[in-house]
C-alpha cells in the first residue's frame, strides 16, 4: 500500500503581464514595470503576478477578460495598500498583536517557500518507473476496488468511552437506534470509496476488514460509522493509471527528501529546544522491541 505525505504544496498559475524587469539583489525585491502608485510608493508587475496567483483562469480567455481580471486583481492592491497605510498611520503596526502575527505570516511563507524548492528539486519518474510502480501496485490499478458504503455521520459524544457500546454492533440499523436512544445527531446516506484517491490509511484499513464488519472512524468532530455493501473492481488503465502514478511516485520522492534533508536537521533542532515547565511536549512512546 502507498505511503502520502501530509504535507500538501500550495501551486499557484501566475499570469503574466507586459514588462520585465531586472532582478534586484539578494533581499530586495525585483524591480519592474510600474503598474500603479500608491501614496508615493509603486506597486510593480512583480506585486499584480502574486496577486494572481492561484486564480483559476482558463488558457484560451479573451483578451479583454484577462485584463478585466487582471485591472480587479490590481485594484485589490491598491485597496489593500491604502487601508494598510491608515493603520501604520495610526500606529498599528508597532502593537505586540501586529508583531506576533508578522512574524507568524513570515514563517508560514517561508516553510512554503521551501516546500515549494524542495518539491522543485524532484525529477519526473520515467516511465519504466510508472510501470514498474504500477505493476507492484496491483490494489489501486489492475485490481482497483470501489466500495459501496452504508454510512452514518453522527457528532462526537463528549466522553469517547461511550462509543464502546457500539463496538457489539452488526447492523447499521442498531447503529441508527443507538444514536437515537443517545440522542445524537446524525445523518444516514450512502457513500463511495475509491481505493485510488481515498487516504491510503483508512485504504489498508478497509481492505483488512472482515466482511460485513461496521468500523468507525473520526472526522474532526464527527464521528463515521460505515459499512460496505457492494464491492466492484474496476481496473484504471492508460493515462490515468499514468497520471495517479506519476503522482503518487512524486509524493513517494518528495517523502524521501524531507527524510533525507530534512528530518535530521529538525530532530537535531528539536532536541536543542529548552521548554519551560508544563509546556514540553508528551513524550513519544519507544518503538517495540523485535
């Protein structure tokens, strides 16, 4: 079974506009051509291509809508800088809130802005890699699995020791009674499990289950009672098998980096942090003895 990353990479398509600058020094930001003046101060082309990151616009727009988007986008800057010069007029930016959250912005930008270079690193798999990835994967492609699910979502109960009771279970209707007879809120319908882009987690657990089982799993605040009641193969050939190993063998390849590049480096950082009393983390269990 597949392994994922938790991390997810943020990729955003920026559209360019007319002009290019010259790259500024280390630390500066790139200089270019002047799309509008905000009390004095530019914004550049520069500053409107990351305002358009992430927009999902279509490659064959019209001209002219494209400019509608891009003249909006800029507008949203400028609104942006004005409001943001009032505050510093009224000294907001010096409050301890305003520094915390500055700093809190800096890091979140920097840790994907390093995601972004190592996930940029990594090469595209050739396709003796795909086939091969494919071949030794035969539960997400020549065997691939759709479950029909019965499922139930009901709310959390405070105290998880209540959800014992429902470990007996063997019908989803005794599952819909208890809930009633606890007075949980719940919601009944069916669902559908893809083997090839479910959590590859709740995947392993699936395919370990012994027939007609009812298993729970939590989903933030709720809880999801589920249990499957057809199951059909349906094998993914072509260029989808191709593109969902491509991915997948890109997330494989990215894992490895982090654990190569990463990890000892954190763990070595981790180790030097100096907690306060009651603010350490618990800590982790030692792995079993063979």
């Amino acid at each position: 079974m597949r392994k994922t990353i938790a991390t997810a990479l943020m990729v955003g398509t920026a559209l360019l506009v007319a002009g290019c600058g010259k790259k500024g020094g280390e630390g500066e930001l790139e200089k270019g051509q002047v799309v509008a003046t905000v009390n004095g101060n530019d914004i550049t082309v520069h500053e409107l291509n990351a305002e358009l990151q992430g927009a999902q616009i279509p490659a064959n727009i019209a001209p002219d809508q494209k400019k509608q988007i891009e003249q909006a986008a800029l507008q949203q800057v400028v609104n942006r800088r004005i409001l943001a010069d009032i505050a510093r007029e009224r000294g907001l930016d010096k409050t301890p809130m305003f520094l915390l959250q500055e700093r809190r912005a800096e890091e979140n930008i920097l840790v994907q802005m390093l995601q972004r270079q190592m996930s940029g690193a990594i090469k595209q798999p050739t396709q003796t890699e795909i086939d091969t990835f494919i071949a030794q994967n035969p539960d997400l492609f020549a065997e691939r699995k759709i479950f029909t699910i019965d499922q139930i979502q009901f709310e959390a109960p405070r105290d998880p020791a209540v959800l014992k009771k429902y470990q007996p279970l063997t019908t989803m209707d005794q599952v819909e009674a208890m809930l009633k007879q606890d007075g949980l809120q719940y919601k009944r319908a069916p669902s559908k499990l893809d083997v090839a882009t479910a959590s590859p987690q709740l995947v392993e657990q699936v395919l370990k289950m012994p027939k007609d089982d009812i298993f729970l799993i939590p989903a933030g605040r709720v809880m999801v009672a589920n249990k499957i009641t057809d199951t059909q193969v349906q094998p993914l050939t072509g260029d989808q098998a191709n593109q969902l190993a491509t991915s997948l063998l890109q997330q494989r390849k990215f894992q490895d980096l982090l654990k190569r590049d990463l990890e000892p480096k954190v763990k070595k950082a981790e180790s030097e942090v100096k907690y306060q009393a009651g603010f350490a983390p618990p800590k982790k269990p030692d792995a079993p003895t063979k």
